[in-house]
C-alpha cells in the first residue's frame, strides 16, 4: 500500500508540479515561499490521497489544496511585512507563451484581490474550464463568471493604453 501511494504521489508531482508551483508563486508573490508551499501542497495530497473520491480531477484537487495552503500562508503575521515582488523569471515555465518583456500584466494580475485573482489564474493561466474552477475555488459557475468579469475590468481599466500599438 505504501509504494502504491509514493508511486501515486510521485506521478501527481510529475504530472502537475509545475503548474501547481506556478499557481502557488502567483498567489504569494514570492518564488520561495511558493516552493514551500507547493512541497506542503504535495504532502497535504499524500496524506489525503485515501479520500480523494474522484469527483473531480486530480489537478483540480491539487489546485484545492494549493489555494487553501496559500491561504494558510497569507493569514501568518509575518507575510504582510515581507517583499512579495515576482518577476517573471521567478516563475517555473508555463505551457502557453506569456512574453512580456515588462511584467506589466503579472504585476497587474498579482495586484488584485484574492479573490479575483485566483479565477484569473485558474481560467487563464492554468487554462481550467469554468466548471473546474469553480470546483477549485467551491463556488458556483455563476460566481466564476462575475468574479472573471470584475477582474476583466479592473485589468482593463489599469492596463489601458499599456497594450496598444504606439504609433
């Protein structure tokens, strides 16, 4: 039983590392604490492998148990006072093609509430459907498809001019 589950951890790890390391640094906003919290993430999910029920997917779960540990991690003391700037070499390597040479776009993203932010980078960046995130987040569709739209405007709202053609 144990080497089935280490085999079982160790697929999980290969499969969605990554993106589950990606996600944790974008809501911390430090590429360190984002490795510790994506290893607790890793650790949470082997010992919780006995009750996943299969109701969803296994990154799905993953991404669960990454937003409530980063939770965990902004609710300490001592996360206010840190220095939390990402640049965007400090994340791990991403599947679609982000190139701004600038970090404008993280900067922005990195800047909105909680909230808004996870369904950015759900959607997004991790490329989830509407159903899987909510899932993830344990809300309805409808509250992924207002929080995507609050967060579209805001986006918008401080990113305009930013992306247009100068001429």
């Amino acid at each position: 039983m144990e080497a089935q589950s280490a085999e079982c951890l160790e697929s999980l790890m290969h499969a969605y590392g990554t993106d589950i390391k990606r996600f944790c640094t974008l809501q911390l906003r430090d590429a360190a604490l984002a490795e510790d919290a994506t290893q607790d993430v890793f650790v949470k999910a082997w010992k919780a492998l006995g009750t996943f029920r299969n109701e969803s997917s296994e990154k799905t779960w993953l991404i669960r148990i990454a937003l409530n540990t980063c939770r965990d991690y902004q609710r300490t003391g001592w996360f206010r006072f840190m220095d939390r700037r990402v640049t965007p070499e400090d994340l791990p390597e991403v599947s679609v093609d982000f190139s701004f040479e600038d970090g404008t776009v993280a900067g922005e993203i990195a800047s909105l509430p909680s909230r808004l932010k996870a369904v950015i980078l759900l959607r997004y960046y991790e490329g989830m459907s509407l159903r899987e995130t909510a899932d993830a987040l344990n809300v309805s569709i409808a509250t992924v498809k207002r929080r995507q739209e609050k967060a579209n405007q805001i986006l918008r709202r401080n990113l305009k001019g930013w992306y247009e053609d100068e001429e």
